[in-house]
C-alpha cells in the first residue's frame, strides 16, 4: 500500500510534502513525519493534451491542484479520470509516486 508522506511544522502547523530542513513557512526546524490520509477534492484543474518532456506519453491527462483532506494543497496528475466529466470538487485519492517522487492521483 502506497502511503503519502510529510511533514508538519510544530511551530506553526505548516504542512508540506517536500523534503525540508526547515518550515518555508515560519523558518522553524522543528518537524514532524506524518503520513496524509490520502484523499483529496479537486481545487482547479486543466486536461492537458499535448505534453512536453517525460510526460508527452500521458497526453492527454488531467492536471490538477488537489486539496488533501487535511487542507494542503498539491499539484498533481489525476489518472483513471474521465476527460469529459472531469470537474472541481471531484474526489481523488493518492494512488503513488512516480518515478520522479512526485504524487500522482486516481479517480475515486
């Protein structure tokens, strides 16, 4: 099972997937790991259709901001999502990290 990890900033509550020394936010060191439940709601969204570099092979995907259920928000691609009846405020869930360690989502 594929599990999203973080961290959370003890200071000011800041929460980022990122790998971080210190809290963009505050400049805090201080912390934590913490796994994302994982589900999450379309914020906006594009359906990309022609892509460029490693993701020219996906074209075309949905590209979107997602609001995790804790409230941060990631940039992502939402595979397994109908292209026509994609819409903001659809569920999605994590499904893994890609080759490039970032976060990919699927339909839920």
């Amino acid at each position: 099972m594929n599990i999203l990890k973080g961290k959370k900033c003890n200071q000011c509550s800041f929460l980022m997937l990122e790998p971080s020394f210190a809290c963009p936010n505050c400049g805090n060191d201080s912390l934590v790991e913490m796994e994302f439940k994982g589900t999450a709601t379309i914020y906006t969204y594009t359906v990309v259709n022609v892509g460029f570099g490693h993701l020219a092979a996906k074209a075309p995907y949905v590209l979107a901001i997602v609001e995790l259920e804790e409230g941060l928000k990631v940039l992502t691609i939402v595979e397994e999502a109908n292209l026509q009846t994609v819409a903001i405020g659809d569920k999605v869930k994590f499904k893994h990290l890609d080759e490039r360690q970032e976060p990919i989502f699927q339909a839920a």
